[in-house]
C-alpha cells in the first residue's frame, strides 16, 4: 500500500470520524474562544492599546487548544486500542504520522479561522491588512506545533500521566514557534507601517523550524510505536 | 563494580582545583563597570558550559539507545539529563543573583538566560517523563532528548532576534587579559567535576540495571 | 510472501525486572489451532503481541516460514490477523465502513467485495449502516472477528476472543474459526472459557509464570489444565 495512499486512507478515516461526532472540533473552538476572552479579562486596562497583546493572545489560545485538540485526538484512538490496529497494518509507519499530523493541523486551522477573526474584532487589529502573509504564519507556526505534538501525543498513548506530560513536554520545545508567531504577527499589526520584512523572517524560521521537527518526528516514529 | 582506576586520583585533582578556585577568583581584576558582583561569572558561565555538555551528551545518547537499543546509552542520556538539570539550576540561580546586583533586576530576558532556561525546561521535562511515564518511558524520553538538544539553534535565534528588536540593557563583560586564566581554570573544573559526577551516576544506573538482571535471573 | 509455520526459539521477554516471558519454544503449523491457556498475568498477551510484530523479544527468535519480522517488513504485517480484547473497531464509523476502511489498509484486492462479504459472514448485513456504538457486546464481536480476517491472513492471534459472548455468540464465533482453521491458517487463541475452545484446539499450551508446558487438547482440557498447574 502506497505511502500517499496510506495517508489519505488514514486522513479521510479521521475525517468522517471527526465530522461525524464533531466533539473534538467543537470543544476545542469553544475552549479557544473561551482563552481568548480570558486573557482578554485579564489584560484589559482604562484607555490601553489592546493591539499590543493581541498576537500574545491568539498564540497562546492556539497553543492551549492545540494541546488539547492533540489530547483528545489521540485519546480517540487509545479507547479500541486501533492506533495499535494501525500500526500492526501492512502500511509505512511514519505515513501514519502523517495522516495524523495533517488532520490535527486541519482541525486547528478550522479553530484559527474562528479565533483570528474574533481577535481582530475584540482588539481592534488588523489582522486581516496582510491577510496571506498572516495566513502564512499561521499555517507554519499551526504545522510546526502539531508535528512535535502530534509524535509526542502518539508515544504518550501508552504512558502513565499522558495528559499532564503532554504539555510539559510540548511547551519548551515549541518556544521557538511561539516566539516567531507572535513577533511575526505583532510586525504586521505595526503602526504606522507593518514591518514585512521582518514577518518574513520570522516565517522563514519557522519554516525552518517545521523541515527539521517534520523529519526528525518521520525518523523516530516507527521505533518510538514499536518496542 | 569498581569506579575506574582515573577515578580517585581525578577525586584529588578536582578537589583541588576546587580548594584553589576562590583564591584565584580574589586575585583576578576586578571589572570596571560591575566591580565585585562580576565574579560570580567565574561560576555562573562553567555551570552553562556544563548544562549544555549535559544537554548533548544525553541527546548523543538517546540518538543511540532509539537506534541501538543499547542499555549503556540509556545510562549516559539520564546521566547527561540530570546534569543538564543540575547544572542548569546553578547557572538559573546564579544568574539573576548577579543580574541583580549589576542591573538591579532579577530577570531581564537576556538571550543566554532565556536560552538555557528553555533548555532547561526541556530535560526537566525529560526527567518527568522518566519518573511518571510509566514501563518504557524511557524510550520516550529519549525523543525528547534528542528534540531538546536539536531545538537550542532554533530557541538561540528565535530568542536573539526577539531581544535585538527591543534594544539590549546589558552588557556582557568582554574578558579583560587577567581574567582569562581564572576563567579558563574554573571552566576546567566544572567540566573535571563533571566527568567525575557522569562516572559516578552511570555507575548508579548500570548498578541498578544489574539488580534487575538479578531479579530477571531468580524468575530461571 | 507466504509461510506454513510460526516458530518461537527461546523467545524471552522482560520488562524491568519482571520476567514476562522465559524461554518459550513453540511451533505452530498451518491448518492448526493452538490453545493457549494460563492465569492472568502469565504472559499469553506478550507473546501474542510478539507475534504481532508489535513488541521484540529480549532473548530468543521468532519465525514465520523462514523469514524474521525484520526482514518480512510490511509484507508479513499483511498476512497476520490480530484481533485482542479491545476489538480494534471505531464506534463513529458504520459497521461496513469499518471493515472497508480496514480492507483497504491491508491492502484487499476488491476492498467493498471483501467488506459486503465479511458483513454477510457476521450475519450483520441489515445492520450494515448503523454505526458501531449502537451495536452489543456479541455483535461487535462478530464485527471484529471479520474485521480480523478481511485481508485473510495466514497467521490469526485471536487474545480472549470468548469474552463477554453469550452461548449463542460463542457457537458463531467457535464456526467461524474452525471453518479458518481448515482453510489453512495458523491460529493461536488465547482464552480462559476452556469448555469452549476445546472441541477446536488440535493442540493445547499452558502458559505460567512465563513458562510454557504442552498439555493435551483432548480428553478433559480442564483437567490437563488443572494436573499442570497443580505440577508447576
């Protein structure tokens, strides 16, 4: 079975799956939502420019939700053991961890397309003046976060503690693409001019950022899943 | 199971060093702008250098363990986390010690500080995952080993730009000629001292290992 | 690729300092099916996983024909079956979907052929749309076992398949492996309902304390069991 094949196979399963219960989906926007306002609570102040948090606030809502949208995909797949009918299967391992990947940052990209336009609405950002430029951030710093989650999320499976050492694990080591976000993004929302160049680099890294942990996840998954 | 025969002998040598080491940092210059408060920096930097010795040696190891499944490796990359941790600890505390008295804050997201506290964070949580993962953690473990040390380019220039943006409020001294010696000596120690304490944990965890051999073998 | 036999050579396996298995040698060939009883904890989950390719063994060798799991890669994934406790089944997904997704991931010549088939076979063809969470305990047993099978494997490692199966259930599932037994596949079952299994085991293996003993299939399995375990 082609390694393409595989994944699509695996993706479009997660799909229907996911389409068909819509629970992760929506727990994970209303969580999102939820984070924003509660930051929003928290650093609102008398005559304060919001625009200064509001990159720090929709990273920071996208890492929280991220987290958990990786917690309950995953936990989906602990409960009739079939991640373990998954890997016995006649397929590339690592196809699997790409299927995976994919499908959570597609679910985290349907909660960003709630979240961002809620962000600019409540802090008055303009989010939308490079709206490619800050999709682009988006997808790369969405992509970079998942592919370390998605391998932690899936050799945590079978560990003790899963749901608390998830984010102990995920948290320093997606510093990098948390930084780039939201200075990448705070650049785009300057005034008088948003800095491009400077977007542009922080894109750049995580780019960077995203090629290496990509490979590094297809490298160790097979002998992380197998014993 | 004997400590190596370099063991004892090393033992003097840094306890030596050691014994001298304040002696030699009252006799180094004092810097200009930061006066007394500066030799910390002695112990300060080693503690980094130590850290990330720790960081690489674990990631090393953890790299073999996935591929080899070698028991020895996995005793290196717990012994490299645990003084990655240690050390790291050090260095975070010295730190802001220093960073208070020279520019009266305790923290000021200072690139270097900012790295190693993320790197930090990463083998603490490598060492969590040991502790609480459960059978076979530490397979896992060594994923985040090698994550954590492959991740330090990317926190380096990730955190670097994001401070260049915002102007610098410190300065970090340039070596003046006389310090140069005490530096590269206490540098020497922390690292002699390092050896000597990976040498002693390796021994715990192959220990350990051998007594598991020795339950496995009253199960025949 | 094919293979007639599956071959444990000594295989042991430990876990810390717990020795879950030791020095188990055992040979199954095609067209037969191996009991494997013990108490819980013994160890029949682990060499079951073993032979899934899904754990390795500390000590020893495992063989299908004359290939290793490491050179048999995903070619000899392809002829296992393993079905476990935890039946391996999505409950969003409809019954067909279910083993059409599974068909098409091991690769099945005519995926929705082999899944309208498996569905007849698990005599839950009216119920082919609905989706699995709404199905008992029995019926996604049945579900499981065709899910198992889709691909037809030549090696089936069935753990406690009995569990939770009225008698009606259990006589379904007893055919349903006999009849695989005499097309030529290698089972290996593990199980605790002894009365079950013995009108279909050709051989019987006591696993305890991670050490394997062969005891007779026939003739009162449960006393086999019951003499072994009292000599061990």
């Amino acid at each position: 079975m082609s390694f393409l094949r595989t994944i699509l196979l695996v993706l479009r399963k997660d799909l229907v799956v996911e389409l068909r219960s819509g629970e992760i989906l929506y727990t994970t926007a209303f969580f999102a939502v939820s984070c924003v306002l509660v930051f929003a609570f928290g650093f609102v102040r008398e005559g304060r420019d919001l625009q200064d948090v509001a990159p720090g606030i929709l990273w920071i809502a996208i890492a929280f939700s991220g987290t958990l949208a990786l917690g309950r995909t995953f936990e989906r797949e602990r409960q009739s053991e079939t991640l373990r009918a998954l890997i016995v299967a006649p397929v590339d391992r690592p196809a699997l961890y790409l299927a995976k990947l994919i499908g959570v940052t597609t679910l985290m990209a349907a909660v960003e397309l709630l979240i961002v336009p809620l962000a600019a609405l409540l802090f008055d950002a303009p989010l939308f003046r490079h709206a490619l430029m800050t999709a682009a951030l988006l997808a790369a710093g969405t992509v970079g976060f998942s592919a370390v989650g998605t391998l932690f999320a899936a050799m945590l499976v079978r560990a003790r503690s899963r749901d608390v050492l998830l984010p102990i694990l995920l948290y320093p080591l997606t510093v990098p693409v948390i930084i780039a976000g939201v200075r990448g993004t705070a650049a785009l929302l300057q005034q008088p001019e948003p800095d491009l160049a400077i977007a542009r680099m922080w894109l750049s890294l995580m780019v960077s950022f995203d090629v290496v942990f990509i490979t590094l996840a297809l490298w160790t998954f097979e002998p992380l899943m197998t014993d | 199971m004997a400590m190596p025969r370099w063991f004892a002998p090393l033992t003097v040598v840094v306890a030596a060093m050691f014994a001298y080491a304040p002696i030699s940092i009252a006799n180094a210059p004092i810097e200009s702008t930061m006066l007394l408060v500066q030799k910390i920096f002695y112990f300060h930097v080693p503690s980094w250098f130590v850290m990330f010795s720790g960081a690489f040696l674990c990631a090393g190891a953890s790299v073999r363990y996935l591929t080899k499944g070698s028991r020895e490796a996995d005793h290196y990359a717990i012994t490299g986390a645990e003084l990655a941790v240690v050390f790291g600890l050090i260095g975070l505390i010295t730190g802001p010690l220093w960073g208070r008295k020279a520019w009266g804050v305790w923290w000021q997201w200072d690139v270097k500080l900012t790295l190693a506290l993320v790197v930090w964070l990463s083998f603490v949580a490598y060492l969590l995952l040991r502790r609480f993962g459960g059978p076979g953690s530490e397979k896992l473990a060594a994923a985040v080993g090698i994550f954590g040390a492959v991740n330090i380019p990317f926190v380096y220039y990730s955190v670097n730009w994001w401070r260049t943006i915002h102007p610098k409020t410190s300065v970090v001294p340039t070596l003046g000629p006389g310090m140069r010696g005490t530096f590269w000596f206490c540098t020497l120690a922390f690292m002699l001292l390092m050896v000597l304490i990976a040498a002693m944990r390796v021994r715990l965890e192959r220990h350990r290992a051998l007594v598991n051999d020795l339950y496995l073998e009253l199960e025949d | 690729m094919d293979f007639d036999t599956l071959t444990f050579t000594d295989v042991t396996r430990n876990f810390g300092r717990r020795r879950a298995l030791n020095r188990v040698s055992l040979t199954c060939r095609a067209g037969e099916l191996v009991a494997l009883i013990g108490p819980n904890g013994a160890g029949k989950s682990t060499l079951l996983a073993i032979a899934a390719t899904l754990l390795k063994p500390s000590a020893g060798r495992v063989l299908y024909g004359k290939h290793s799991a490491a050179d048999g890669g995903a070619a000899l994934r392809a002829r296992i079956g393993l079905l476990a406790h935890d039946l391996f089944i999505y409950p969003e997904l409809s019954a067909f979907e279910n083993l059409l997704f599974f068909a098409e991931l091991h690769g099945v010549a005519q995926p929705r052929r082999a899944a309208e088939d498996a569905l007849t076979r698990a005599n839950l063809a009216t119920r082919r749309d609905d989706p699995v969470a709404s199905f008992s305990r029995g019926m996604r047993q049945r579900l499981a076992i065709e899910r198992a099978v889709v691909h037809s494997p030549r090696l089936l490692l069935l753990d406690e398949p009995f569990t939770g199966l009225d008698d009606d259930a259990v006589r379904v599932t007893s055919e349903r492996l006999r009849s695989f037994r005499d097309q030529g596949a290698i089972l290996l079952v593990t199980t605790h309902d002894l009365e079950a299994i013995e009108p279909l085991a050709n051989r019987a293996v006591v696993l305890a304390s991670g050490r394997l003993t062969p005891i007779a299939a026939s003739g009162g399995l449960r006393e086999s069991y019951r003499r072994a375990m009292s000599a061990s």
